[in-house]
C-alpha cells in the first residue's frame, strides 16, 4: 500500500533527517549566504535519486531537485536561512529538513502516482524575499500546487500572515564640533528620532493587522561630532498588500516630516521584495489536516484561535501565483515563541523531531490524495 511505503520511508530516513536538522542549527548562515547548508541539502537529494539543479534561477544558493517524467508538478519549499544572531529561532532547518522527508517519500513513487515532484530551496525568506525572485525567475510556472510547513508554538493549517515591506532609510545632515559649534551642524540623529517619535505616536491609531517596527543600523559615529548621518531598517506590516500601500504612505509621511523638520536629506530604498499576505487553498488545508490528525496531531483553523504566530512569510506571494499551503506545526516550546534562542534550541529537542516527521508525512500524504483522487481541478479556490 503508498501510504505504508511512504511512510516507511520516512521512518526508514528519520536519523538522516535529524542529523541534518541539528548540523543546520549549528551551522546558522543567513539570508543569501546558504552556501554550505543549500549543498548539504542537494548533497541528500542527489543521493536519493533527484535531478539537482544548484545553483538555479539565478541564484546562488537556490535549487531545484525533480523527479517524475510526467503529470502534475508539486512543489515543495525548504527553506534554510538563519536569523542574525539568534540562529535558526525561526526553525528553518525543520522546513528544510521537512521538505526532504516529503521528498523522499514520494519519489519512489512519482511515476506509480503520475506526478511531477520538485523540492525547492528557497534562500533569504527572512529578508529580501527569495521566493518572490524565483516566482519572477519561472520557478512555480508549472506548478499545480505549492507547500511547506513552519514550525510554531501551535498547530494551525491555515495561518494568517500579514503582508510586509522592509525599507532603510538614510537622513544626511552635516557634521559640527558638538560643542563648538553645534549651529553649524544638521542633526541627522535628530531626524532619525523625530521619525520613530512620530511613527510610535501613529501607533495607537493602527488597526489589529497592522504593525511597524524599526531599528537603528547607524547613529553616529562619535557624541563631540553633530551626527550627519544615520541609518535605520523598517519593516511595515498590513492585512493585504492594499492595505500595505496605505499605511506605507502614512510611514513615508512621518519619514518625510522628520527630514523637513530638521533640515537634513532622506534617501529611502526598499529592503527587498514586498510580500503578499498569505493565502491558503482550502482543498490543500484540508486533506493536510485530516493526514495530520491521522498522525495523532490534529490542526486547529486559525478562525479557533488567539494570539497564534502572525508574521510574514514570502509564501504569501506564492499563493498568489499557485494553490498553496503553509501550516504551522507546534514543537511545543513552553513560553518560548519564534525569533527567540530558546525556541532555536528546542528546534533539535524530541518534540523538534517530532514535527519534522509529522510534517513531512502530512506533506507526502496529501499529494498521495491529491494524485490517487485526481483533485488537481478543485485546486485553486483561493486565488
């Protein structure tokens, strides 16, 4: 029977996914700097029968791993960078290793199932928005359907994420002696902090699904020198794109006032590509949370829930393209959430273990519906 081969399988590989998990929490390399772990990767794939493309789509630690000579084309997402100092605190070597498991599963099986299976790695989702470069690059046109998972403190299928852009911003004053001759200076760190006065002031007007962060890159470089120049990384969340574009317009106001208001210059440059608030195909949602609940771990909707992880992912733009999953599978991490080292920590514990199996079985066995139930028409509801 498949669905005992496939997992089989993945119970047959589980060490070999562990080992890569917890090489990859001690080896963090962040976004568009993968280039030892996006070869581990294909390294495994190869050895497991996949036709490997890396570096692909134009980026260097991008690849693209098949197997299958014919039917409808599934894509699996790994994602695999790390986060700046705290590591993987986002847990992507459970995605990556996720994906593999899956993978790996299927392939024996691609030609019984009439299927065309590609793990993608998919780099810089933490900044810059590497699965936006690949969609432009052709890397989802054929696809039927697109999935990952996303390890979480809660087990949700069909997780809310806001869309987002990321901006630096540069004020340009000019340099005095502090002391001196203060009068013949421009303050750039003045208009650095008027802007983040007057953004955390916009604050309690925000709606529910909208958030803005912000931190200073540059503030100076000496406090007897009038700062001329400063620099700062923004990142501006909303419910849709459309409501992105407006309180970007709001933020861009409180940038613009600052740089006014004290007579310095303002340079803005996108951080990346935007990203697309996410949405999940509710055949996909589906046929993952009944596998998921046949594996003993059933999957809340996010309609159930408060306080659940709500970021952003570049998946969102992927589900704008092709009918797309992302749940988020629970490493039950106590009082630790995502983007702290505690939660990096218990990504290599048991229960870290624990979703990379679950996850990649409710992976593999909802294209196993998909192909043996020819659903492949009903996809897509939610494009």
């Amino acid at each position: 029977m498949i669905r005992d081969r496939l997992r089989g399988t993945i119970e047959e590989i589980s060490a070999d996914l562990f080992e890569i998990s917890s090489w990859m929490y001690e080896n963090p390399e962040t976004a568009l700097e993968e280039f030892e772990t996006s070869q581990r990767l294909v390294d495994y794939l190869d050895a497991r029968g996949f036709d490997t493309t890396h570096p692909a789509y134009g980026l260097d630690t991008a690849f693209a791993a098949r197997v299958g000579s014919e039917g409808p084309e599934i894509v699996i997402c790994a994602e695999m960078d790390a986060l700046p100092e705290v590591g993987h605190a986002c847990g992507h070597n459970i995605i990556a290793t996720a994906a593999l498991g899956a993978g790996a599963a299927l392939a024996p099986l691609a030609e019984e199932l009439g299927i065309r299976l590609t793990v993608l790695g998919t780099p810089a989702e933490e900044r810059w928005g590497g699965k936006a470069a690949l969609i432009e690059a052709g890397a989802f046109a054929d696809a039927a359907c697109a999935m990952m998972i996303h390890p979480a403190p809660a087990d949700v299928v069909d997780p809310k994420m806001f869309a987002v852009a990321d901006f630096e911003v540069e004020y340009h004053g000019k340099p005095a002696h502090a002391s001196a001759y203060p009068e013949k200076g421009i303050n750039a760190l003045d208009a650095f902090v008027q802007a983040y006065v007057s953004i955390s002031t916009m604050r309690q007007s925000l709606l529910s699904t909208e958030r803005i962060h912000g931190i200073i890159t540059h503030g100076g470089d000496a406090p007897n020198i009038v700062p001329a120049f400063t620099k700062s990384a923004w990142a501006i969340r909303a419910g849709t794109r459309e409501e992105l574009g407006h309180l970007e317009a709001r933020v861009r106001a409180c940038w613009e006032a600052a740089a006014s208001a004290t007579g310095c210059s303002l340079e803005v440059t996108a951080g990346g590509s935007a990203y697309d608030e996410l949405r999940t195909d509710p055949l996909l949602a589906d046929l993952y949370s009944a596998n998921s609940q046949s594996l003993g771990r059933p999957m809340a909707r996010v309609a159930e829930l408060s306080g659940v992880l709500r970021g952003s992912t570049d998946m969102g733009n992927v589900s704008r393209v092709v009918p797309t999953i992302h749940p988020m599978v629970s490493i039950h991490p106590g009082e630790a959430v995502n983007h702290q080292p505690e939660f990096a920590a218990h990504t290599i514990t048991a229960d870290g273990q624990r979703a990379i199996l679950d996850g990649a079985t409710a992976m593999a066995l909802t294209v196993v519906d998909l192909a043996e139930g020819d659903r492949w028409s009903e996809l897509g509801a939610a494009l």
